[in-house]
C-alpha cells in the first residue's frame, strides 16, 4: 500500500532530491525536536557556559551544524507561526505573543499531508495547544518531560499508519518555571556580560542551564525511540523557538534572543560532523523540509529553501536575515525590527519613549526572575549594574553593532563616520523590507512610558509552580 500510494505522489509532484527521483519507499520519515527559550550559545555544541549536551553533540556529530540560524520572532507564538507557514509575522497575522495566523494562510502539516504524510505534534509545537489548528493530524499537548516521553513512546509503539512519519516534538525545557532543585553549580557557570553577577542571578540561572541539560536527556530518549520504531534513519532537526528568558534575550532583537541553535542529520545525505556559517531563518524551514521530503516549494512564501546547504553544494543561503518583534500583551508593549549581514546588525526601536517591560521584571517570580531584585537593590550604589537597568528599560531609536568585533552588542556605533554607508544601506534595506512587508509597525496595548517609572514599578515577587525533572 506505501508503495503504491507514494509511486502516485512522486509521479505527481515530480519528486527530486540530489537530481536524483525519489520512489516511494526513499521518501524519508521526518523528526523535529523543538526547545522552548534556548539561546544557541546555552548548548555546548556551540559554547561552554556551565553545561554539557552530549546528546547534542552526537547529534552534531552526525550532521549538520547550523552557526547562523535566527527565527523570525523573539516570542514564542510569533515564532512558531512564522515556522509553520513560512510567513514573516505581518504577512501571515500572527504579530504579537499569544496570537495565531488568519485562518485562510496554508500551512506546514498540510502541505506535508498532500505529499503522504502522517503528521504528528506532541507537546509545544505550535503555541500553546493549538497544534490541531494548524492542521497535524495527530496531537497531543503535554509538554513536561514524564508525559511527554510517555505520550510520543505510545504513539509510536501503537502507530499502524503505513504512510512516512513526519513527527514534531516540543519541550517546555527551558521555558519558566525553572525547578527549585538544580545539579549545576552557580559558582561554575559563564554568565554572559551583559549580565549583572549576583548570587541568585547565579541560582536562576543554574535552573535554568539545568532544564538545558534535562532537554538534552530527553533528545537522547527521542533518538533511541524513532531508531527504534521508524523504518530508517529520518531527517532529524532540533532547534529553538527563541533565546532565553533573560534580559536582552527573549523578546529582543539581539542575538541572545534570535539566535538560535540548528542541528540536522541524515545519514548517508548529509556530510557528518559538518558545520556551516550560511544565515537561515526559522521561515526557511517549511519549504527546506518540503524539498528534503520530494515536494515542490512554495514561491508564495518568504520562506526559500537551503537543501543545497544541507547537500553540501553551497555554503551560504541568505544576505540579509530580518527580524521582528511587537510584543508580548501589556507585559511587553516595545515593537522592534532589525536587519543584518554577515557581520553587521541594525536595530531600530519603533518607540524609544516606551518603557522596555517583561515577565522578567514585572513578575519577580521565584521560580525565574526574582534575581531582579538584586539587580535593582546594586544599581542604587553600582554603575554597572545600574548601567545595565538602564539598558534593559530604555534603548535608543537606532542601534548598529559590529558582531564580529562586539558578539554581545555592548557597543553602539550609531552615527560612526567610518560605518556611515553600512548604516545607510542596512536602514534602506530595512526601510525596503517593511514596505514589502506590508508591516503597519502596529502598537497592539497601551505602553509605559519611559519617562513614568512610577506605572511599571515590579509587583512583589510571586510563586509558581516549579516543574518536575
């Protein structure tokens, strides 16, 4: 019945992977892990602060590591939206955090469908439990590591479907709330620079790197299970929705909140243990896995696929990666869009009057940001610490960075004489992009203002509910 069923399809669609047609029996089952609030450099593929992903690693080892991969939003259904129907968020509805695209925009697990596919979600795919309205076939939206294994090992071991899985796989690691137990050892990790060193910015983060590690356990679980009970070896990608939620990560524009780790291994298609610096976008996954299954790619989107990269045919994919960012409901009223190259990045603040405002400090949750406190407390008689407030609340209307020479964008060469053209041909580039766009730069909630710190001051620190290991 798979033959026959899937002989039709390519003789259809015109299969082609490698110039080479695909019969129906080659046509390769698809797994995607995804992480939920992971920056790239928090994986020890890519740097070493405090933690080891050895299951990453393996997974590295295998295939293909991606240097320069960023999503289209640094929030968390933004992000997933624009993934799912390789839309840039302004094109396809879904702007800011908790909100969906129109309902007439096509999208992933159908065009996957139309090629043969078996399309499966479990935990965090889509945002929230929203999986079956993009269409998977089968869903289920548990989303801590116990239920979730659990629920992907049944369906697996109960699957009688004969047709190619395509299985899609989202943690809530290492989304808040962190657990109140962790075995990383605060005095042993790497904080960013940018961070205030306080010793619960120590314990937060020590959770936090501990969800890291657990995510990693869980990859290693995923892996054993579809070697298992899928026919051969799948396409396996793993990646993140977005950066950590940490201050100048999630829902900023900076690389701690769109840079994001991208590891995919096919054996026997591509190169093992091989790395590349070619810049993609979270968009690009919808036509790249399309092409990979044997479909034709969609021209409608902004999504283009990077298959030639993966076959090791080219080393370079995009220019130019832009992103965007409108909000987060009242926690977060700050719209913001950038665009950079190989080297350089270009931020503009829509509204540099607003006050930048997040779960982070408007919560002070003990389970995640109640190290803010500290923060605040140092500021009163530290110049860093209070240089670092400053930042997180307020930014100026433009931003420009060297991140070769400034990898954590501490230095703004805004108006630099020496980068004057490069400054003028990322703004124009952005300036063009949000025309095409059709992207109205919409303020979605009354803002605080920058200028009354009195409206955004933090409520007392709050509990949540700590997840199980």
């Amino acid at each position: 019945m798979r033959l026959s069923l899937f002989t039709a399809v390519c003789l259809c669609v015109g299969v082609i992977f490698s110039g080479n047609s695909l019969s129906a029996d080659e046509l390769p089952d698809i797994v995607v892990y995804f992480a939920d609030d992971l920056s790239q450099r928090d994986c020890s593929v890519y740097a070493d602060r405090g933690v080891k992903t050895p299951a990453l690693e393996t997974l590295a080892s295998q295939g293909m590591t991606f240097t320069h991969a960023f999503v289209a939003s640094p929030s968390c259904a933004p992000s997933r939206a624009a993934l799912l129907t390789g839309l840039m968020p302004a094109r396809n509805g879904a702007e800011e955090n908790h909100t969906f695209p129109h309902d007439d925009i096509d999208r992933l697990p159908r065009r996957l469908n139309e090629l043969g596919y078996q399309t499966a979600a479990f935990g965090k795919v889509a945002h929230g439990s929203s999986a079956p309205r993009f269409g998977f076939e089968v869903s289920e939206g548990a989303k801590d590591m116990p239920k979730l294994l659990q629920n992907v090992t049944r369906f697996l071991e109960q699957r009688t479907d004969s047709r190619p899985l395509a299985l899609f796989v989202g943690i809530s690691n290492p989304h808040v709330p962190w657990p109140n137990q962790s075995d990383i050892d605060p005095a042993q990790i790497a904080l960013p620079p940018t961070f205030v060193d306080t010793p619960r910015t120590r314990v937060q983060r020590s959770r936090y790197l501990q969800e890291v590690a657990d995510l990693d356990r869980l990859l290693g679980n995923l892996r054993s299970l579809t070697a298992k009970h899928l026919d051969d070896d799948p396409i396996f990608l793993f990646s993140s929705d977005h950066g950590a939620q940490f201050p100048l990560g999630k829902w900023t524009l900076y690389d701690e909140g769109t840079r994001v780790p991208l590891i995919v291994s096919w054996p026997g298609k591509i190169k093992p243990n091989s790395t590349t610096d070619a810049m993609v976008s979270w968009v690009d996954l919808l036509p790249t896995l399309i092409d990979l299954a044997g479909g034709d790619t969609p021209n409608e989107i902004d999504g283009r696929s990077f298959a030639s990269v993966l076959r090791g045919e080219t080393n370079s994919h995009r220019e130019l990666i832009f992103t965007t960012h409108s909000g987060d409901r009242k926690m977060n009223v700050y719209p913001i869009r950038s665009v950079r190259d190989q080297r350089f990045k270009y931020i503009r603040n829509i509204h540099p009057e607003f006050a930048f405002t997040t779960h982070i400090d408007l919560l002070l949750r003990e389970t995640s940001g109640d190290y803010f406190i500290e923060w605040k407390d140092l500021a009163k008689t530290d110049s860093g610490a209070a240089a670092a407030l400053a930042r997180h609340h307020g930014r100026p209307a433009e931003e420009l960075y060297d991140l070769e020479n400034d990898p954590y964008e501490q230095n703004n060469l805004i108006g630099d004489p020496s980068l004057a053209s490069k400054q003028r041909q990322l703004t124009s580039a952005l300036d063009a992009w949000i025309d095409r766009q059709g992207d109205q730069l919409t303020v979605f909630h009354e803002p605080l203002m920058l200028d009354a710190p009195a409206t955004w001051v933090p409520r007392q620190a709050t509990k949540a509910k700590p997840k199980k290991k």
